[in-house]
C-alpha cells in the first residue's frame, strides 16, 4: 500500500471513494438528504477544487491501481500553528486493517516537518470513528455545531492531538 499526493486531475478518485464510503459512514447518523446534500456540497469536483486552492493537501491510499482511501489536511490551519485534519475515509471492507492509521501518519508527519504543535479534527458526535481517533491519542478539546444549509447542522466534537 502507497499514499499518494493527488492532484487535480485525480479529485474524481476522492469523489468516487466519498460516494461508496459516506452511506456506510453516515448511513445510521444522517438521513438519506442530509447525505447525498452534503456530497453533492462537499464532494463535487468544484467543491474539491475549492479545497485544494485553499490549501487543504489530499492523499490517496493506493495498491496496483486500486484506490482503497483517502484524507485531506491543511497545515497551519487558520494561522494557529496546528494542522487540520479535514478528511479521512478508507472503504469498509479495508476498515481494521491499518489503512486510517497509514493515512494519519503521513499527515502528522507533514504536520511535524512544518512545525505545527498540534492535530485537530472534527467528528460527528454519534459517529463511531471518535474511538479510532481517541486509540490514536486524540482527546475531545469542545462540542461544535455547524450550520451547513438547507437546514442541515453538523453536531462535531472537535478533537485534539499533541505532536
């Protein structure tokens, strides 16, 4: 397994990998509007683009040709010294297998090159991945709620991580 930097002309690969993983994710948190809405806002090849230009960093988790995950970050998120980790997804039948820890560590390592203090993430309160989050040594620092439009509200806890 290899993570990749991706480019542009690779976000349909974050797209695609987004639309299978989401509905096992979010399936049982969001109802099924509120998740095709926030895909189609937060995955379109636009809104990715958008992202990249405001200099969130995405990977790819491939193996021979088969893209199995992915995560964006930005580094010195907001000007405070500490990286943003805005995305991480692997497929669910890879889940368990190290792909999110892979992924993670790459981040942290660019995170600590350009001398950022800190990780910090925000994850739905009712979404169980806050417990792979806390194995890896992040503590939940406050609540967060998030209006995202057509009524929608993101409930986050804003987790935290020391590097």
């Amino acid at each position: 397994m290899q993570i990749l930097q991706a480019d542009k002309s690779q976000l349909h690969i974050v797209r695609d990998l987004a639309y299978k993983i989401w509905p096992d994710a979010y399936g049982e948190i969001l109802s099924e509007a509120q998740l095709d809405y926030m895909l189609e806002n937060f995955y379109a090849i636009p809104a990715l683009e958008a992202q990249m230009e405001k200099h969130h960093v995405f990977l790819l988790a491939e193996e021979n040709g088969t893209f199995y995950g992915f995560a964006a970050y930005e580094i010195n998120c907001n000007a405070t010294g500490k990286t943003k980790l805005h995305k991480i997804y692997v497929l669910p039948e890879t889940q368990g297998r190290g792909l999110g820890k892979l992924l993670l560590n790459e981040v942290e390592t660019a995170a600590k090159q350009a001398g950022n203090s800190h990780l910090f993430l925000n994850v739905n309160r009712y979404n169980i991945a806050q417990e792979f989050y806390k194995r890896l040594g992040f503590e939940i620092v406050h609540e967060e709620d998030i209006e995202i439009g057509n009524g929608y509200l993101m409930e986050d806890f804003v987790m935290e991580k020391s590097l």
